[in-house]
C-alpha cells in the first residue's frame, strides 16, 4: 500500500506549496511526484472583449508564469524523481487527466484545491477532488513538516474497511506511528435496539445503560481484532463512542492531536454524497491536520460532472 506515483496539485499559494514539500518529505522519498498546475483563462465578458488581450496571449503569459513557479517550487522539494505538467483546462479535469496518464496512486492538494479564493471551508474544486478522484486523496491541512507519528483511523462496517485498515497499517509501518482506531455508532443503532429492550424493563435509566454498555463492549471487541491484526498491541489503540460519526471523530482528534485522519470513501462522483453535511465531509472541512481519504479500488474510473 505504499504510494509508488504522487499528484500534487498546484496553484503555488503557500498552502499548496507546503503540501508539495510535506508530500516530498514524507509520502515520496522513493515514489515518482508528478506537480500538476492547470491554466483556466479567464472568463471574457462581451463587453469588454477589445480591452482585454488576446486569448493565446493571456495563455502565453500564463504558462511563462506557471514555467517559471513550478521550477522554482520543484528545486525547493526533497525528491529525487519530479515530473512537471502544465496544461490548460479545469483545474479538477486537469489532475484527474494526469491521474490517468501517469498511473498515479495518490492525489495531494491544499486546503483550497489549487485556488487561492474559496467560500467553502475546503473549497469547491478541492470537493470535487475529493469526490470524484479515481485514487486516494491526500488534503494537506496544516501539515507538520515531519513524518506523521500519531495516526487516528476512521472504521466503520463497509465494504471499504479492509481497504482504509491496509493502508493504516502500511503507514504505520513506514512511519513507525501510534495508530487510534476509531468507530462511532450512531444514535440510530442504540435506538434501534433500544425499543426491543425498553418493553420488558422495569427500570428504563438502568436499560439504557445496559444497552450502551453492551453495545459499546462489543463493538470494543471487533475493533480490537480489527485493529491489532497486522499491528503489535502496544501501536495500535482504539476507541468506541457514540453519536454522530463526524463530531466525534473531531472531538476525539482535538484530544489526540492526531498527525494525520484516514477515512474512506464510499462511492465517487455522482454515488457520492456531497461532501457537506456527510461524515467525511465534516471532518475534510473541519479537521485541523491532514485527512487521507482512501478511495475504494473497485470504484473503476470516475466521472466528471
């Protein structure tokens, strides 16, 4: 599961750049880096179609500019193998393009997705990175320039899990972290099984805490088999909460100030979900370190939308 080509997206703002040189440092000492930076000229409104430059010329400073910055960036970073890619077009289209001709298996972007001004708290472009990527994705927010040694892991029961806990482990590995698995079961589950106990009970508070506590013990069970396959006992913690699966996720990564969240990705483009208001969207918009969003390999190809 270690990454052998890396896309890193850039719109050389600084949090591009610092996720260039995080991704060089510690994601590919010994992986092929491929820069990506898409030129999208500017809309020309009718109106003012004489004062402004011819199109080809706009693009020919544009990629005068662009040569010039992604030289410059690339002699900043550790890596000993740097492709560079100019080319016009979306930004999304653009890295998914180079995904695809390059046989990548990593995306890196900023917080903002390779444009400096966004409303979004990650960014439209960076959204629709996320969403639709073909490969995992990498959102490099305030990264440490170090090695990640605190890792805190997302599990839930979907067919992406094998996937998210290879590539846990494979990190680990490699950074010699300390991996929290985490699994949140919703308020819908503990209810679920609520109203099939609360019939018979005499006492409803001493039901309630019975059931929260079963549940819990049991899910502490299967994630602790989970979690300690592949990883020796003294790397490898985890947690079991309850809740809405974004918020506490963030709420235990503010107390363990993790270097870096894996989740996984359930569907792409389309089949999935916008990211806010979801899981993973909550904790891509609102963590304060790195989130690795692992896709699923039997996706197949994404589609533009």
């Amino acid at each position: 599961m270690t990454f052998r080509k890396i896309v890193v997206g850039m719109d050389f703002s600084d949090a591009a750049i610092s996720a260039a040189k995080w991704a060089s440092q510690c994601f590919a000492p010994a992986a092929d880096l491929v820069l990506v930076h898409a030129i999208e000229l500017p809309h020309r409104p009718i109106f003012a179609t004489g004062a402004m430059p011819p199109s080809d010329a706009i693009q020919a400073a544009a990629l005068d500019f662009a040569t010039s910055r992604i030289d410059e960036v690339a002699r900043s970073l550790s890596s000993t193998n740097i492709q560079k890619e100019i080319r016009p077009g979306k930004p999304t289209d653009v890295i998914h393009q180079v995904v695809f001709d390059a046989g990548a298996d990593l995306v890196v972007i900023g917080p903002h997705g390779m444009r400096p001004h966004t409303t979004g708290l990650l960014g439209s472009i960076a959204d629709r990175i996320v969403r639709l990527s073909p490969v995992s994705v990498l959102v490099a927010k305030n990264p440490r320039q170090r090695t990640p040694k605190r890792i805190l892991v997302g599990v839930d029961d979907s067919r992406m899990t094998p996937h998210v806990l290879a590539q846990a482990r494979s990190l680990a590995a490699t950074f010699d972290a300390q991996v929290t698995f985490v699994h949140v079961w919703s308020d819908a589950v503990y209810s679920h099984v609520a109203s099939m106990s609360y019939a018979t009970a005499h006492d409803e508070q001493k039901a309630r805490r019975e059931i929260r506590d079963e549940i819990t013990n049991e899910g502490q069970r299967w994630l602790e088999q989970l979690a300690h396959a592949g990883l020796s006992g003294d790397r490898a913690k985890v947690v079991v909460t309850h809740g809405n699966a974004g918020d506490e996720t963030l709420t235990i990564a503010d107390r363990l100030d993790p270097d870096l969240i894996i989740l996984g990705r359930r569907g792409s483009g389309l089949v999935a979900a916008a990211l806010l208001g979801s899981t993973l969207g909550t904790v891509v918009n609102r963590a304060r370190c790195p989130v690795l969003v692992v896709a699923d390999p039997g996706e197949g190809p994404a589609v533009a939308v």
